[in-house]
C-alpha cells in the first residue's frame, strides 16, 4: 500500500513555503467575490456586494459597499457577520433597498447611499414567504418580485395517512433539474401597486395565475430576465411554457409582456424557435429589446438581438451578419445604440449596435474579460473586469476612448506581494489546417533552462469559452503556482472566434476537438522545457468527456488523467441526463435509433476503455444531474477491474460543481496530491 500520510507531508512542504508569494487553494478561499452591481439613479454612486468565506464555518457571508463612480474610496454600508446582504434595488428618491437576514430571515431593508437611516420597508411585500428577484419600477409606483407557488402534489398530498414516507412519485421527466428534484412548486411573477413612501396599496398579484411554468428561467435566471417599462404599468418577463417531457426536449422560451392596466398578457417572440431572454426596455419605452437565440434545442446557439417596436409591432435581429453572441444588452440615454459584452478570441469585450440595425462595432480591447456592465452616464459604464491571474473588481470605462478608471481594489491585501507566472497566447494549426488560439501559463519564476511538467486542460460547455475569466477552482495561477505548465486550448466549439468554429462541435464530440487537443499538446511540447514524461490531462463536464476519451486514445502522451464530472458512457448517458435537447443535439442521435450514430461507437469513451493503461482520478458529485453520478462510478469501476491506479473523489452533496468552501479546498487538495503522486512536480529535472 502506499503511505499517503508521508506522501502529504512531502507535498505539503513546496506549498507551505510557497503560501506567502503564490496562489493556494486556502488563498483562493479567501478572497473577496464582487456580486451584485447597482448604478444610481443619478449615476454618481455604484453599489455592489462583496462576498467572502470561512473555511471554519463553512460558508460565505455578503457585505454592501458603494464607491463613486467617477473614482474614489470605496465604502462598506453593512457588516454583519452572522448575516449576508442582497438583492439591492436604487429607489427613485436615493435610497438603496436590499435584502437582509440578520434576523434569520429574510427582510427587506432600506438605507441612504452614506449607510445610515437602515430600517425594515414599511409593509414588505410578502412577510409569510420567502421572495425573491425583488425590482422597483423607475417611478417607484410599483414593485416586481418572485415567489414560488405550489402546483403539484407530493405523496403526502396523495396519500396523507402515510406521512412518513420517502419517495416520489414520477410519470413525466424533467423531474429533476441540475441539483434540485422538483420540489412540485414552480415560481411566478407577482407585481405590487405602491403608493407613498413605497407603502403598498393592494395585495400584490400573481399575474402567472394557474400556469405550472417557471419565471424566471430555472435554476439559473433571475432577475435580469424581469423588467419594468419606464412608466411602470408594463413588465416583461421570460419564461418557458412547457412542462414534462416537452419541457426537457426544448428550449423554446419567450419574452412574454404583461399589461397591468389590461391585465393582458402577450407573447412578444411567439414564433421564434430558441431561447428568448433578458428583455431591457428602451428609455421611452417605445421599444424593448432581447437575447435571442434562433435553434431550437441548442443551448449554446449565438445570441442575437432583437428589438420590438410597440407602435409597428415589428420585431427585428438588430444584429443580423455578425458572428458576435451578444449578453448583457443595454441602451443608450437617447435610445439610438444598443451595447452589449461578448466573447472575443479569449476574452470578453464590448460592442455596440444600431437599435435600428446596423454594423456591430467592438468598443474595447485588450487581454481581459469585461464581464457584466452598467451605464453610467452618455459615454461611460461601470464593469466587472477580471483576468485569469486577478478576480473580479470594478472600473470605471470611457467608450469613445477606452480609457479606465479603477474603482476598486477589493483584494489588495490578500494579493500583496503575490506572484503569478507568465500567460502566452499562442496560435496553433490544427490537423485539418486551421489556427487555435491556446493559452499557456507558465510557474512563477520560470526558468526555461528546466524541464516542467506539463498540463493539457479540457475546458467544458461543451461551449463554454477559455478567456480572461477568473476561476475559483480551475485556476491556471494555481496549477502553475504548484510547478505546472499549463495548456489550454480554444478547441473546436468554443465561442469568440466565429459562428462555424462554435456550432462545429455539435453531433463531433469525439471527432476534431478531440484531435484540437492533441495538436495543442504536441505542439508546446515541441518547446525544450516541456518535460514529455510528466505530462498530465485533466477537466470537467465535457472537458472530462474529453479526458476519458484521450484515456483510451493517448498513445502514450499522458503520464496521468483527472475527470471531474465527465461523460464516460454515452449509451447510459442519454437517458438518464435531464435535459434532453442538449443530449440529443449535441450528441446527435438517441442510443436505440438505427443506424446507431458513430458517438455511440467512435466516440462512446466506454468503447475505448480496452486500451485504458493511465492513473487516473475520478471525481463526481451525488446531485449532479446532468451529468448523473453513474458515470464517475462506471468509469472508476473500469480502471479498478482493469487494475489501473485510480481513485474516486465522491462529494455526496454536491452538484456539478462542488461550491462549499471545505469541499472545494478539499477538491484542490486531493487533485494536486494526485498530480503530485503521478507527476513527481517536486523533482523537477535539468535539461
């Protein structure tokens, strides 16, 4: 047996002396993680939150901060240990509300912009249950706010003389959705006439009365997808209005416009096939514009923009012939401009488009992602800009001349005196002659005299972008601060580098991204301080697909693998996931229709496992429902049986992603051992 404990103790050792002057995962942990961000109705003032974790006690706790947003010191409004901060709404006189649960529930607040004259909303809006993506109509004369509504029945409803029973009753799928089983309530939109003082007048209504659909979109929409017109007497909001198995085959949401002088609700994008969501009113209210996406049952089509016009009752693609996927859409003051962030050759930027159509013209540039933004002001905005090696902060950003102005500095003590290693972008050709974009980190203090080992990272989406995100658990700094080289390549399917490159993945899985791969890696291993005999792939999600996969197909380049979260059996895979038009669109065919799709024979992992002769780590989470636990365990069942060294990381309360602070550094903690283990990263060679 191997004797883990003083193979912890040597591997505790580098990161004990490094602690002080490069990324760990304790460091990762405690780091502040700007949330929430608020502009000022008068656009002097930004309110956002800041969230930090105790290791000790396991969670994280949300403080308010507001800095000006010409520059400035920042201030903190709120400090309260035991509670977190939420939901911030700017009220048309100044005053900013939020949610807060310092008494152990949630009630809402309200404070002046300088932190003083906190008091609980008189009369808040739902005192018996909880509520949630809570927004103020411009004028203050109404409120929008979630709540869910139950609208199944449980077995207790069934059968009440049975109150003790432990099980669930299922005669439709979609009955469990990424981590949550259906709870038999669905959420729903209720809006809230108010009077002085944001008193309410009335019982406020739910204006999705006897439907069992979701607004916002779950488990990941809020309040982005709710929005007020300018006057307050007209909401829009996104929902999808399928349940069952039609809901799980697609993704045909819509913006839907509720009239609260009619009471009349109204489908805007009827007809369009997609996703339709995040709806943004123009400043008249003339207009109102959204997230389009024109595939029905491809999650990750490009987002384009549409605009409706209330007086024609037209609607147009705003952004017709461009190959940008457009997110967080905003108008301008005048109306005339719409601007929105999206992914560039591995980074995030900003563009702008005619709110009549037009030509796309990208307004920033540099080696950073801008992430979500606000105006603040004609020509300005506020945005959350990260890098790989820096976590999120705001700045202040000037769009005719690009200039910024930071706002805030949110972990310059935790950073003091921090080293990160050196990240190249490099372009690659690929096997059928096209150029990659891949990433390279490199250890902090390189020195290219020395032999390194040497990471291939999977990224995961499958289209989901390597840019100048800042990862909390994938973290490039981190690996590389361990000793690591590592790799990370823009394979085929990823956005920022065009339509076809994006959508090429679809129905491919095991096809050309797979050989993209390969050629990233041969081609940095090319480089004299790459050492080919300690070269490790790892990833998740697809990414992990992607390392089961190279595991049976490597011939001979890895020295180890680690798959979190990944596809190993596509055949059990299929019907067992919860949303079924990613499956069927992505992988191309149902397992039992014939002829049988070549990802069940060419590019099925389980039907390669034969040449399986690697390490391997395998990770899963219980409450994965995407990618249900099944296939973490057939996978480490197959190296076990085949006498392959492996382990199984197994949280049993966790979902695709694992986000409790101990489980997390735990994660890091067990992934380095393992690389440690079959890498050897602490005998680093001389050429």
């Amino acid at each position: 047996m191997m004797h883990k404990p003083l193979i912890t103790a040597l591997l505790l050792l580098p990161l004990a002396a490094a602690a002080q002057t490069t990324y760990t995962p304790e460091l990762l942990l405690k780091l502040g993680r700007l949330g929430e961000m608020q502009v000022s109705p008068d656009q002097k003032t930004v309110a956002y939150t800041v969230t930090r974790y105790s290791l000790t006690d396991n969670k994280g706790q949300s403080d308010i901060w507001v800095v000006p947003t010409a520059g400035g010191a920042a201030r903190q409004l709120t400090n309260t240990p035991a509670s977190s901060e939420n939901s911030l709404n700017w009220l048309p006189d100044g005053r900013l509300s939020y949610l807060g649960n310092e008494s152990g529930t949630d009630r809402l607040m309200v404070m002046y912009a300088n932190g003083t004259g906190a008091e609980p909303l008189r009369n808040q809006f739902s005192e018996d249950e909880d509520f949630s993506n809570l927004k103020f109509s411009p004028k203050g004369n109404f409120a929008l706010y979630t709540q869910d509504v139950k609208t199944g029945k449980s077995v207790q409803d069934w059968y009440p003389d049975l109150p003790k029973a432990d099980a669930k009753i299922i005669d439709d799928l979609n009955y469990r959705h990424w981590s949550s089983w259906d709870d038999y309530k669905v959420s729903h939109v209720f809006f809230q006439p108010l009077g002085r003082d944001y008193k309410p007048t009335s019982l406020a209504k739910d204006i999705m009365a006897g439907e069992k659909f979701d607004a916002p979109l779950q488990p990941f929409g809020g309040s982005e997808q709710l929005a007020f017109s300018p006057d307050g007497y007209q909401l829009a909001y996104t929902s999808r209005k399928l349940t069952g198995k039609a809901e799980a085959e697609s993704t045909n949401s819509d913006i839907y416009l509720y009239d609260i002088r009619t009471g009349q609700t109204t489908n805007l994008s009827e007809g369009l096939g997609g996703y339709d969501t995040e709806p943004v009113f123009s400043p008249d209210g003339n207009q109102v514009a959204w997230l389009s996406m024109a595939t029905p049952g491809f999650e990750s089509d490009r987002n384009s923009i549409v605009v409706y016009d209330f007086k024609t009752k037209k609607r147009q693609d705003v952004t017709t012939g461009s190959e940008q996927a457009a997110g967080n859409v905003r108008w301008s003051p005048d109306g005339k401009t719409l601007y929105f962030a999206s992914a560039l050759a591995g980074t995030q930027q900003i563009f702008s488009v005619p709110a009549k159509g037009g030509k796309v013209r990208q307004l920033t540039k540099g080696a950073f992602n801008y992430n979500g933004f606000e105006l603040a002001g004609k020509d300005a905005v506020i945005v959350n800009k990260t890098t790989q090696a820096s976590p999120a902060d705001l700045v202040r950003v000037d769009l005719k001349s690009g200039r910024e102005t930071v706002l805030t500095n949110i972990n310059q003590a935790e950073l003091a005196g921090v080293k990160t290693g050196k990240l190249e972008s490099r372009m690659v050709t690929t096997t059928d002659g096209k150029q990659m974009q891949v990433y390279v980190t490199f250890p902090p203090d390189f020195d290219p005299s020395k032999k390194y080992p040497t990471l291939l990272y999977c990224q995961g989406g499958p289209q989901s972008p390597i840019s100048q995100s800042f990862s909390y658990r994938w973290n490039f700094q981190l690996m590389a601060a361990q000793g690591y080289i590592v790799v990370a390549p823009n394979r085929r399917g990823l956005p920022g580098f065009g339509t076809e490159w994006n959508n090429s993945i679809s129905g491919d899985w095991g096809g050309q991204p797979i050989r993209d791969y390969l050629s990233a890696i041969d081609a940095v291993s090319q480089e004299p301080y790459v050492d080919k005999d300690r070269r490790g792939c790892v990833g998740a999600s697809y990414g992990g697909y992607s390392v089961y996969q190279l595991a049976g197909k490597h011939e001979g380049r890895f020295k180890t693998f680690i798959a979190h979260a990944g596809l190993y059996n596509l055949t059990s895979w299929y019907p067992s996931t919860e949303e079924m038009f990613f499956a069927k669109h992505d992988i191309g065919a149902a397992p039992w229709e014939t002829p049988l799709h070549k990802s069940y024979t060419a590019f099925n992992p389980q039907q390669f496992a034969q040449n399986w002769d690697t390490p391997i780590l395998v990770i899963h989470g219980a409450k994965d429902f995407r990618v249900p636990e099944g296939q973490g365990m057939e996978a480490f069942g197959t190296a076990q049986l085949r006498g392959i060294p492996s382990r199984f990381l197994y949280f049993p309360n966790e979902g695709h992603w694992i986000q409790k602070p101990q489980n997390a550094v735990l994660w890091n903690r067990v992934f380095f051992e393992w690389l440690g283990r079959t890498l050897k990263p602490e005998g680093q060679a001389q050429r």
